[in-house]
C-alpha cells in the first residue's frame, strides 16, 4: 500500500491510497499526517485506519504529476515542526565515492576519517536484535521549509558552490502524544547536497547538507524490502547526461534501519509528541563521483518500483543575498 497527498481539481488537498494497482481517494482524509494521529488515538495500523475510512473516486496520480498538484507525502502544518536530518557512510558502495571527495592521505594502508566511519559501520552497524549498534554520521538539514513538493525545483542557494543530487530512501514519522516515534513508512529521496562545498574540508559537511530536498511522490506503507534496485538520471533538455543504477535497503547497507532509527530518535529532543521527522537514511551513487557538474534547468529523476511513480525535480539557483545584521 502506498499513500499519496495531492491538490485536487478543486484546489483542495485530498489523500489517495494504492493498493493492487489501482489508486482512490481516503474518504474524508486530507493529510498522511492527521490520518496518522488518528490511527495512534484508536490503536490501529495505518491499513486498518483506511480500511475503515473507505475509498472514493479513482485518482489518476501520473496527471496529478504533470499538473505539478503532488505534494510531499508526509508534512506538518507548523514546517518548525517537522526535522529534517540524515545519516551517511550507510551503504556498502558509498564509502568510495565519499572517501574520492575528500581524501587526504595518500599512503593507502592509512584509513581516512570517512573510512573509518564505514569501518565502524562494517563491524557493529547491524547489531542482535535488542543490543546496541555503531553510531552512523548524523546530519542535519533544516524543518520542513526546505522540502521541495515533487515535481517543484530544487532551488539552490546562491552562495552555494554545487548542487548534486543524492538518491536515498527516506524514513518518514511522526511522534505519538506518549512520546514515542511511529513510523508511517518510506519514500523515494533527493537529499541534494553542495558537495564541492563538502570537498573543500570534511568539517564543512554541516554546510553542504542545509540545503533543500525532497521525497515521495509517494509513501510506501510497511516493511521496507531488503533489496531495493532502482535508477538516478540527469536530463539536461532532451538529453541524459548521466544514469547510473542505485541499490538500497538493508541487504546493501552495512547498517540496520533499526540501528539507525534507534541512534535519532534517542535524543530526547526529537521525541516531542506532535512532531514529524523525515530521516534520510544514505546513498550510495552520485553524479559528482563520476566528474558530473550539474546545471541550472537540470532535471534530477529518481525511481525504483516499489515506490511507484518516479521523483523528479528540476535544478534552479537561488537569487537571495545573506542579510545584513543590525545591532540594535
């Protein structure tokens, strides 16, 4: 099953659900979100809560794309109010990728920071189930302002030095009234990052990773497979420039989603009841890796089959100056 938000002909939002091929309407649902709140308050699963609520009219979700009405499948009223973090060094093929951009030794036999880190993973990412795993890279993005809807641009700032494309799958959540983190499912992710910004010194990892994002168009509900196998292109007009084939999902990660999952959603901070959190959970291919510069009108595609419909944003640069401060 897999849940969709889009703005309907009338202008207002509605909720679909697929299931089995065919994609309708939640009757009387508007958001993932609220739909969510209301299967933590009655103690059912997210399936049950659809079931009970029905469906109505069929949605035709590929001409929802083209008119550019699909939003994010998860949001929050309050953007403030919806965290935007990530984890890296996740898969079992982004250790090189990451360790070309900013190797700093040239003896071979010495490990890099960025080498290290995988190591750590290798050894204790995926702990016995109740035990406690290595500590991934954690990074912050922003709140749910920088989420770009699908099919919206990704803009990147005008400071900024690049803007890549990173293919990841997403875990998306929100936080029930007790406190506890509930997961709703997982999404197709452009976690988009300034990595020539990233090249420069790996302390600036922290700045290359406020940028905007995106993920959907839509939501898987469930388990995430084990073995995911999807593709990242590059259209510049009617060309591709770039494609490569991505994998993901705990069989090529050398970190269980539980462990990660368990070393976010420790801090107390991001367990505030009402919250909603989308954590991206790694990559392991990138255009940047393979000497690609990205241009504005750039069209990032991203898809893999248990996700339905394919992620695609278009590159723009950014127009606003930082801003003067004032004493006051």
């Amino acid at each position: 099953m897999r849940l969709a938000q889009i703005v309907d002909e009338a202008g207002k939002r509605a909720l679909v659900v697929t299931a089995r091929g065919e994609s309708r309407l939640v009757k009387g649902a508007r958001t993932t979100y609220a739909l969510a709140m209301e299967a933590i308050e009655t103690g059912e699963p997210l399936r049950a809560r659809v079931a009970a609520r029905g469906v109505g009219k069929p949605v035709d979700l590929a001409r929802a794309a083209r008119d550019g009405r699909i939003l994010a499948p998860l949001d929050h009223a309050d953007p403030a109010h919806m965290l935007v973090t990530g984890t890296g060094l996740t898969h079992l093929g982004s250790a090189e990728g990451r360790d070309k951009m900013h190797r700093a030794l040239d003896d071979a036999a010495t490990l890099t920071d960025s080498m290290k880190m995988f190591k750590i993973g290798l050894e204790g990412g995926k702990p016995a189930k109740g035990a406690a795993g290595a500590q991934p890279e954690w990074f912050y993005k922003g709140d749910g302002s920088i989420v770009a809807a699908p099919g919206a641009p990704l803009v990147s700032p005008a400071f900024a030095l690049d803007g890549g494309e990173e293919p990841e799958l997403v875990g998306l959540y929100v936080i029930a009234p007790d406190g506890s983190p509930r997961r709703i499912g997982f999404a197709l992710g452009n976690e988009f990052s300034d990595h020539v910004t990233e090249r420069q010194n790996y302390l600036y990892l922290a700045h290359s990773k406020l940028r905007p994002c995106s993920f959907g168009p839509e939501l898987l509900v469930g388990d995430l497979p084990e073995d995911v196998r999807g593709v990242s292109r590059i259209r510049r007009k009617k060309e591709v420039v770039w494609e490569k084939p991505f994998v993901s999902g705990e069989h090529n990660m050398s970190h269980a989603i539980a462990n990660l999952e368990a070393h976010h959603f420790k801090y107390d901070l991001f367990r505030r009841p009402g919250d909603a959190h989308a954590h991206f959970f790694g990559t392991a291919t990138l255009s940047f890796s393979d000497g690609v510069a990205t241009q504005p009108g750039d069209v990032f595609e991203i898809e893999a089959e248990p996700f339905g419909l394919p992620l695609r944003n278009q590159l723009k640069i950014g127009k606003s100056k930082p801003p003067r401060i004032r004493a006051l």
